[in-house]
C-alpha cells in the first residue's frame, strides 16, 4: 500500500461523510487480525521515529515542517488510547500534545481559535489535539452554546484558518475515530465494573450518549464542510483497537514520507572540528 | 533496593558534592551489566507507568500532586537520550516535557524563573526540564552573562522557589548527568563520524569543552547550595547509558511510589449508571 490508507479513509472534500455506510468493525487496508496488526505495529514504530527524528533535524536547519494530528471523536472512541499506543511509540521530546476540555473563562473571552493556536506544534514537532477547535461546531452546536449565525460561519473560518497554516507548512492529519453505539455501551459499562476506572466516567457521558444522533448531524456536517484539499478529514473505524492502532499510525506515516524531511548539513568543517576535539 | 539509590546518589544539603570523587564509569546500586540493566529497566516500565496513571488519576479527584524531573549535564552528557529511554516508557499524555535553550529576548525581559515557571507541570503531570532554571548559574556564570552580585543571590533564589513549589505538592527530582571528559571527547568525535549526526553539532561545543572546569566549578556550587532537604540533587554517573537510563527511571519509582498516588473514587452512583445505559 503505497499512500493507500489515505485514498481509502479520506472524506471526500465537500462529503458526503455516510456515516452509516462506514461500519465501525470495518478494517480498511488491513487484511488479518489482532495479532499480525500488533505485529504491523511494531513494524511501523521504527519507521516513525526515524521520520520524526529526521523532521525535528531538519528544522534545526531552517526547515518549517510540522505536522499536527486532530483526533477527534465520542466518548470512549480511544482517542487517549491512541495517544498512548501510536503516540507513545515517538520520541516525547518532540511532541507536543494538548487536551482541550470545555473551555475555561480566558479561553471564552477569545475567538474560539485563540487557543488551539497556543498549542499548535512548532517547526520540526508532532503536535496531537485531542478534541480540538471542531469541538465548537460539535458540542456547541448539539448544546446550542452560542447562536446558530455564529456557529455556521465557523466552518468556513476553520477551513480559511487551516489552509494558511499548511502554506506555511504544517502538515494537517484530521482523525474522527468512528465507534458504534453498542461498542460505547459496552466500554462504558466496563468501566463502571472497575473502580480503576471510574475517574474516567461522569454521569455526563450517559447524557452525552443519548445526544448521539444529534452528535452524528454535527459530526457529519463538520466532517463533510472541512474535509478539503489542503486538510482532508479521515475517518478510522475504531470499534477494534487493534485496527485503529494501526490506522492511525500508517496515517501518519505516509504523511510524514510525503514530507520526507532530511537531516541538515552541518554548518561547520568536520575535519577542523576533529583536529581540535583531538589536540586538545 | 527500598528507597536505597536515593540515598546512594544524593548529594547531602550543603554539600560536599566532590565530582573528582564520582567516577563516572560507576554503576551505584546496579550490580550487572549492560543486558542486564536492560532487562531491569524493562521490568520498571510498566510499574512507572502504573504510578503514572495514578498520578494523573489522583489530579482529577483534586490532588495537587505532580512531579518534575530537573536533567543537567554538559554536551553529550545524555539529557535528550534519557528523555527518549525513560520518558519514553510513559504515556506522553501525561508528561509535559521543555527543554530550555539560550532566553529570548522576551523571556531575558522577565526574572530568570519566569520561563521555567511557564513550563511547570500541572496537578496529576510529569514534567520534564532538559536544561532549567539551573542555567542561570551554570552557562550564565561561567560565560560571566551577569554580575556576580546577580547570580550569586540566585542559589537562595531557587532555594526559596523550589521550596514553596515543593510545600505545594510538587516533587523535584534533580539529576546531574555526569560524564568523563574523555568520554565526552569519544561521543562528540562520533557525533562527526555520522552525517545523520552533524545537526547536533556547533563549532560551539568544543568551546564550551574547553571550559570545562569552569563548568565544573560551577556545577559544584550549585549541587551544593541547592541539594536542599525538600528539594535533593542526584548526581548520577552516566557514562554507561544503560546505567542512566535504569537509574533516572529507578529515582523516578522511587519518588512515585513515596507520592503513593490512589485512583479517586467515582462521584455518583454505579448501579444507577448502570441501570441507566442498559435500559436505553
């Protein structure tokens, strides 16, 4: 599969998202089962880092690559799962990873975009969102937070607001990590069987899951206006963790291969360099 | 080993911190060699990674309690490997990791502990500083960056800072990566050796060599004046990379496990929840 996974995952720009035709057990691209795609996995480590380590290099050299991954996606669809399997195969020193939460009084005195400005990945770094400035067309719009005049003219702010930052020269990969209603049950319901797991359940996420149809609307609507040339969106099914592992990582491999970040020359002459480290 | 390795490679407050008296080729606490040590440090992982979990856990039933991790050491002394190696067994979404280059004009406008306090780790985070606070009485004094009367009142400083950092649920745990001169003329000749290398290299850095016991000097006041009761240094001898990664990663079990972070319990009512998303 050469840049395959993209062709198969992407939204095409404009839609339509049919997020009904998408089955969320589904395995694009992937021919086998948990086992070789953990095996596949760990192959795709390797290949990560060293991209990553050539795109850090290449900014000390002037380069202004970088690369931003957008993860977004209901409760319990993995996207702190991801971050710790994909995530966590890279080096952490050249990541730059946020949480957005609901946002905080500072944060609400700005343009929504304020913040996830503030986090975006400098030149040479991976930046991970999870959630991100779509939660303003999704949460927003479903809890009707802000009036329908300002949350429409956003989609055409985000996408004006992407574009100029890939000129610049980030790379966008925009993840919905797409799990099924049964599947969320059945993590929720897991994690009320463990006390270790507790923390991570409110009773707002049984509210939220009776929105789900009015979630799908809002999902389906920023997935098919911000799905564009210059930032697609992909849609991972994520019902296997397994696949989405895998998923994920492979979609950041075949961009950071389109980057093909080089290692800088030095910016000195390595045979004084040698003499003097020797003399001494 | 109880809590021993802080003990064995702790500077005692107020010194004496005798770096002539450290041999960087030692292995404090390790009886074994490289294979071994490899196989230890993959035996810690999944214990530090618990006690991650944990940590960041306790944060969202309000605890305060966080941790950074303050790494010092000359060129090649090991500071970006052990965040690769040890930091890299954590789940990044619970580190908050800076490294700290030479100020910005911006940051230069504030008082020296503006930027590191910028970057502290929040309730529930790990932190990692690659350089610090530290430099304003390494590089900034031996390069004579400001009066004597300025950096010499910082000790105090940082003493006083770190301590009220550390009353507030913060633990400090400060390593000095010590290696040998030869050692560090081998890794800067290799660094020559391999083009993919030459971007971690500066003609800068065979200056800075050659200053050598100036940076020694220096070095010495500091783990003297700041290895405090609240706030310890540890000098680890870090010639052999497998004995620094195994002992930063033990040194950080060791304070994880005294923090004793608890999962919190959940705030509403389990069999309610669960009633709740089976009847849906």
């Amino acid at each position: 599969m050469a840049n395959g996974l993209r062709d198969l995952l992407r939204v095409p720009p404009g839609g339509p998202a049919r997020l009904d035709h998408r089955d969320p057990d589904d395995t694009p691209g992937f021919r086998g089962k948990k086992a070789k795609a953990r095996a596949a996995l760990d192959d795709l480590a390797p290949l990560l880092s060293d991209l990553q380590e050539r795109l850090f290099a290449a900014a000390t050299g002037g380069s202004r690559r970088r690369l931003l991954l957008v993860l977004q996606g209901m409760d319990t669809s993995g996207k702190g799962g991801t971050v710790k399997h994909v995530i966590g195969h890279l080096n952490p020193a050249g990541c730059r990873i946020r949480a957005f939460k609901a946002p905080t009084p500072e944060e609400l005195g700005h343009h929504f975009l304020w913040r996830v400005s503030n986090g975006l990945p400098r030149a040479g770094e991976i930046g991970i969102f999870d959630r991100s400035h779509y939660e303003d067309v999704l949460a927003v719009r479903v809890h009707h937070l802000v009036d329908k005049e300002v949350w429409s003219r956003r989609y055409a702010e985000i996408n004006a607001w992407e574009e100029a930052l890939v000129r610049d020269g980030l790379v966008l990969v925009k993840v919905f990590l797409h799990i099924g209603d049964e599947e969320q049950r059945a993590r929720l319901l897991r994690r009320l069987d463990r006390t270790d797991k507790h923390w991570k359940f409110s009773r707002n996420d049984i509210t939220e899951r009776g929105l789900w149809p009015r979630y799908r609307t809002a999902y389906e609507a920023a997935l098919e206006r911000c799905s564009t040339e210059p930032a697609p969106w992909y849609v991972v099914p994520a019902n296997r963790r397994w696949y989405r592992n895998w998923a994920v990582s492979r979609l950041l491999l075949e961009h950071l291969r389109e980057i093909d970040p080089r290692f800088p020359p030095g910016d000195f002459d390595v045979e004084e360099a040698r003499r003097r480290l020797l003399a001494e």
